[in-house]
C-alpha cells in the first residue's frame, strides 16, 4: 500500500469540528460535504490529476457506540451511515478515508479505539473505507499509544482489505523519547512528526525548518510503502500569498509527502485550482523511486533542497526565506547536485515552478543563477 504518497482530500483544516448543520449546512461536517467534494473531485478534473482520497477527519461520529460496542456516524449529520457515503464515493472512482483515535476518546472527546481495535478494524472494513488516519489524543501511557498503534495496523491486516493507515504515533512520542522510525514503518503507510498545520506562513516555515532540523533521522526512512506526513495543503484557503503557496507545493514535493489538501473545492481560486493540479509537480511529488529530498545547504535567507528521482533526474528547490524587499538572485554551482553526479558531465534544467520553462543544457563545472521573489520558491527539475 502507499506505493507512492497518498493524495486526495481531508476536511479537517478547513472545516475543523462543524456539527452544527442547521446553523450553517454548508460547513458542517456531514454527509452533504463529503458527497459534494466527492462530485467536484470528479467534475473539475482533482482525480484525474491524482487526489484519490476524500477523508473524514474527527467529529463524524455519534456521541456513543451503538448496542454492540460499534462506533456509529452521528445519524442527523450522516442519515445514510458510511457504508452508503463509501458506495457514493466508490461509485466516483474515489477511495474514503476516516479517523479514529488510539485512546480512550479522540482528540475532539468522541468515542476513541482503545479496548476496541479489533471491532473498529472490522467495522471500517464492513463499510469499505480505504485509510484511516488514527490520531494519538487520551492514551494514558506510551506503552499503551505504541501498542495501540501497533494493534490497530495488526487488526486492519486481518480484516483482508486494503486500508492505508495514517499514523500521529511519533508526533505523540517526541517530547518524551526518540520515535524508532524502523518500527513505525513496519507498522504505518504514513505518519505526522509535528504539529498540526495552520493556514499561515509562519506554520509552513516552522515545518520545513523542523524537517531540515531532523532530517538525518527522518529522510532515510521514507520510501514506497512509508512517508513522512508535514500535514496538509492550505492552498486555496485565506493565510498564505501566492509565493507561499507555491512554496508549499514545491516542497511538499521534495519532501514526498501525502498530498491532502484541506480546503472548500466548491470555492477555489483558477490560480489555485492550476496549482494544485499541475502535472509536473505532482510527477515529482509522485516519483516511483520514493527517495524524499533534503536540505543540503543554507545561506543567508536562501535555502537549497535536492531530492533524487527515477531516471537520474533530480528535483532541485531554491528558497528565499526573507519577507522583506523584492526579488533576489541566487547562483549556485551545479557541481553541489546529486554528490556531484546530478550533472555529470552535463545536464538539461527545466524550472517547474513558479512557471514552466527550460531553462537549457548545462556542463557539470557550470554555476546557475535563479531569481526568487520573497517567501517564494523556484522549482527545478534536473
């Protein structure tokens, strides 16, 4: 599973713990919602371009299990159960997702998975849900979160069916004890190291700066089957300029993060619609070889980012940290890329992002000058 990094749709940033449909129908976590995205993602070209999931975040579920200990969906907001939002959403050439929690109560006070990893496991699988994200609120211990995940990704197995398992498990670990990445791997098809995200450029900055920080330690271990999760996309929504956005989806890119985007497909901007849907940035986002990118060197506000692709190719990032001023230059040797490999002995260099253009052939000796507006980011393909 998750040969590649997942992609797809996920309610939480945007629409958080909405329960109030009569109030405000529109952005109320509901059936409604999941069925309207679901037909967006099919009329506006978002599944063809990838996103393949639509998942339910926290607050889809009724106070209390039902008469058999079954987690139930809350009926006013989800008259028809999962099962029939699944059929819905399957019917679209799409994949649901949900969420549950490996404590006692999930992280907005609803019914938690602890005591009922088995049940639960088999109740998703009777709806045809395909990813679950398991949060890590109200677990008493770490012996009991680590087990716990542990047991939810042995219980999904054992259903038989396909579920991609989207963990919090080392996020929850961190302040106390070093994750060991090896075993979450074992276990997880994907999982969050750090805070949640926020519609904002000081969120996306203080994400990549915590990436680059742990890098040694977290870099090695992503690949087909495994991936660290920055958390979602926050193109589309109010907090970030158009550099920030394209920032954002340059670097989830080299990172080879899951792409979910969190935001209302009934109400995005052409600019950010094209942003999110372009090809050649999802191809790298996508790359078979499954080798996420790292920072290989900072100076002044610049940052410079590689990461290997299939065919020899690398996906290079330039990043102008400064928030102040206008455009900069920024040259740099192509004998840095790849050890020393990347154009040896030359290289063609294509710029994805902000725009789309060859840039020509290069020898391995050359030097290369890229002009990046403040908080943007220009993206390459080597």
């Amino acid at each position: 599973l998750a040969r590649t990094p997942p992609m797809g749709w996920l309610h939480w940033e945007r629409f958080l713990c909405g329960t109030d449909c009569a109030a405000d129908p529109r952005r109320c976590v509901s059936e409604q919602l999941f069925v309207e995205m679901a037909d967006r993602m099919v009329a506006e070209g978002w599944r063809d371009a990838g996103y393949e999931f639509i998942c339910i975040d926290d607050c889809w579920m009724a106070p209390t299990r039902d008469r058999h200990g079954r987690l139930q969906a809350d009926p006013k907001r989800f008259p028809g159960g999962i099962r029939k939002l699944a059929d819905y959403v399957h019917s679209k050439g799409l994949k649901l997702g949900i969420y549950s929690d490996v404590g006692n109560k999930t992280c907005a006070g609803f019914p938690g998975s602890y005591d009922h990893y088995d049940l639960d496991a088999q109740t998703f699988a009777s709806w045809g849900v395909d990813l679950l994200k398991f949060d890590g609120c109200n677990s008493d211990s770490l012996e009991l979160l680590a087990e716990g995940y542990r047991r939810m990704s042995l219980a999904l197995n054992k259903t038989g069916r396909s579920i991609v398992y989207s963990c919090e498990w080392p996020f929850y670990l961190r302040p106390v004890q070093q994750p060991n990445y090896t075993e979450i791997k074992q276990y997880c098809n994907h999982w969050r190291n750090f805070y949640d995200v926020y519609d904002s450029w000081s969120s996306i900055k203080s994400i990549l700066d915590w990436t680059a920080l742990h890098q040694d330690s977290i870099v090695k271990i992503a690949g087909p089957g495994g991936w660290n999760d920055p958390d979602m996309a926050m193109i589309g929504n109010f907090g970030l300029s158009w550099d920030q956005s394209v920032t954002q989806m340059a670097m989830w890119a080299i990172m080879a993060a899951p792409l979910f985007m969190s935001n209302d497909l009934r109400h995005i901007s052409p600019e950010a619609k094209c942003l999110l849907q372009n090809r050649e940035v999802i191809a790298i986002n996508q790359d078979p070889l499954g080798k996420q990118g790292y920072q290989l060197s900072k100076d002044k506000n610049f940052q410079l980012w590689e990461r290997p692709l299939s065919g020899r190719a690398y996906a290079v990032a330039v990043l102008n940290y400064q928030e102040i001023g206008g455009p900069q230059k920024f040259t740099f040797s192509l004998t840095f890329l790849g050890n020393g490999l990347a154009c040896n002995p030359a290289c063609s260099v294509r710029q994805v992002l902000p725009a789309s253009r060859d840039l020509g052939v290069y020898s391995w000796i050359s030097s290369l000058s890229v002009e990046v507006n403040p908080t943007g980011t220009v993206l390459l393909k080597v």
